[in-house]
C-alpha cells in the first residue's frame, strides 16, 4: 500500500475501536504499529484517535478514494477491533459499511466475522 492507503486504513480503524467511545490498551497498540507503518506523527495520531471516540460519524469520510487491497485494508481493521477480545455490534456495524465501501461481499464479511468470534470464544 502507499502511503496515503496506510493513512486511511489508520483513520479507518480509529473509527472501530472509538466507535464505542473508548479505545482500549490493546487497541491502541495496534493502532500504533499502523500509525507506524503509515509514517503518522504523534499530534496527528492524536488527532485521529480524538476524532474516532468523539465521533460517531467519522466513519463516513473514509474509502471515500482509496480502494485498492481491500483485503488487507479488512484484516488491518479487523486487527485493532479484536485487539481487546471484544467485538462490539458497534464495531461490526462500522466495519460492516467499511466492507460495502470497498466492495467486499457481505458474506464474506460475515464469515470472516464467524471466523473471528470462534476464535474468541
């Protein structure tokens, strides 16, 4: 991915894990290590992850463009949600439009979902 790709992943997953209003330890590490590989600084990290617990709209202005490796964009996503075990139907409903945004069939969101909650159990 390019740069900006890795951005909007990081923005995207900000969205998941704030969508509840908190982002857990766990998952802020993971957004670190995205943050990271995207080359993001600290203040607009900040910035993003404010944005993702404060916002329960934020969601709409990502993969607006990019919408290349959609497959991995999902398992980057899907990373930060699971980092704290626990997946919220808030977190499946954003990560939901996030898959119908980069044309990713709904079953296999759902079974890749299925797949995550077994694991967890």
């Amino acid at each position: 991915m390019n740069p900006m790709q890795e951005v909007e992943v990081l923005r995207a997953a900000c969205c998941v894990a704030g969508i509840d209003g908190k982002i857990t330890e766990d998952e802020m590490a993971m957004i670190n290590k995205l943050a990271a590989r995207a080359g993001v600084g600290r203040a607009s990290l900040e910035a993003m992850v404010l944005r993702g617990e404060s916002d329960p709209e934020f969601y709409k202005e990502q993969f607006r463009v990019l919408k290349e490796n959609p497959r991995r964009s999902m398992v980057d996503i899907l990373r930060v949600a699971t980092a704290d075990r626990v997946l919220s139907n808030d977190e499946i409903g954003v990560m939901r439009k996030f898959a119908e945004k980069l044309n990713i069939s709904p079953e296999s969101f759902d079974a890749a979902i299925d797949k995550v909650s077994q694991r967890s159990e």
